[in-house]
C-alpha cells in the first residue's frame, strides 16, 4: 500500500501572505488542525487547458496560531490576527510522495512525533522545478487504512489463529478449510511483536455463521480463538 492510496486530497490550504484571522476562522470553520501553505501557480497545457498547481510553502497549525495569540498578549505592539501566515508558518521539510510506503511514512510520523505529513510531487513548471502539494497523510488516515485492512467495515467475524515459531501452516490451512467451505475472507492481517515473533494471525471471515469452519479447525487440532481476545482453544 502506498500513501496515494489513502491521502487526502481535498485540502483546505491558505497562502504566505493570509492573515492569522483568516487562517483560524478556515481551522474552525473546517474543524482541522493544520493548514498547507502553498502559492497558487496557473498553468496552461497545449492543449489550451487551465490548471491550478498549489507550490508548497510549509504548514501552519492550530498549535503556531495559540503561540502567536499568547505573545501578542505579552507585546501588545501588535495584534495577532494581523500577523502573516508566513510569519509564523513552519517548512514542514519532512515530507513524502504518493509512491512511499504507508509503512514508510507511518515509520516518519512515529519517529518524529508528527501528526501529519505534506505529500508532494516534484514536476518541471517553466524551466525550473517546483514542489506541487498534492495531498496531506493524518495519523487518522493511517488508523482508517488499519481498520479497512482489518476488515472492520466488512460484515463479519473476526478469527485468530495461532501461530508457532518460523511455521505458517496452521493459516494456510485455515484459508484453505475456508476456500473448501466457500466462506468468504475479508482480510487476513498478522503482526510480528516486538521481537520479530509472529504468534497470531488474525482473519476477518465474510459470514455471520463459522460453526461449519470451526469445527474442522478442532478436528484437525488448530488452536484458534473467536468472538473475542485470543484464549488457547484446541
């Protein structure tokens, strides 16, 4: 999965030159907490078309605008929501390209304490090239691409099965007892520990009914787990 596949693109972006007022009146009116910043570029293809390219500038967050209400409230020489966006704006240089890796960029925002990245293409406009904003990646984004790799918006049953060391056969039967009965699989997901162990893999199953699944599963001695946080069962 790259980051194109769940990437917003319909952004709320304000410019350099825009007030802090118009700035926070966008963050409430919206109920986001950060704004792309990014100049507007028209361009024209040969073939007479017009299109709106948005240059990166950087970010601006909820978090930039309370510490410029807090010193103008120190200063009173100068009042904050006359302030520019570039003023106090932050580069926002860690930024990706639709083609990175979800994992990549889920990896930047965790080791870096962020909350959001700018995704950004790198294109030739008049002889010289320009960072294009062309979409924003939110820890939020990144939860809902989890819960639809998990199946979560599937009607369904979630099953774990157990897992021994270097040994994948118990989910390879498993899928292959679920193919047999024609039930439906929505995702199949399992995730190492820490250590690099793999223990459970976790399947969402297409079907409100999985007797007819579970009771081959116990026939052939797998260890599984249903309807609720992984028990031994054999």
């Amino acid at each position: 999965m790259i980051v194109r596949d769940i990437m917003a693109t319909k952004l709320t972006t304000v410019e350099p030159d825009d007030t802090l007022a118009h700035a926070a009146n966008l963050l409430r009116q919206f109920s986001v907490h950060h704004l792309p910043v990014a100049r507007k570029m028209y361009q024209n293809s040969p073939e007479g078309v017009r299109t709106t390219l948005l240059l990166c500038e950087g970010l601006l967050s909820a978090q930039d605008i309370d510490l410029a209400v807090a010193l103008s409230e120190q200063d009173h020489q100068f009042l904050w929501q006359d302030r520019k966006v570039v003023e106090v704006m932050h580069a926002a240089s860690l930024r990706v390209t639709p083609s990175t890796s979800v994992a990549a960029a889920a990896q930047i925002l965790v080791e870096w304490g962020l909350h959001c990245l700018l995704v950004v293409e790198y294109m030739l406009v008049k002889e010289e090239t320009e960072t294009v904003l062309v979409g924003m990646l939110t820890r939020s984004d990144l939860l809902l691409a989890l819960a639809r790799a998990m199946g979560t918006f599937e009607p369904g049953m979630q099953l774990d099965i157990a897992l021994r060391p270097g040994d994948m056969t118990p989910l390879a039967r498993t899928l292959l007892l679920a193919t047999e009965l024609h039930m439906r699989i929505n995702s199949v997901l399992a995730t190492p520990l820490p250590d690099g162990a793999l223990t459970v893999a976790t399947i969402r199953l297409g079907t409100i009914n999985p007797t007819p699944l579970l009771m081959r599963l116990k026939s052939e001695g797998i260890t599984y787990s249903f309807g609720s946080p992984f028990t031994i069962r054999s």
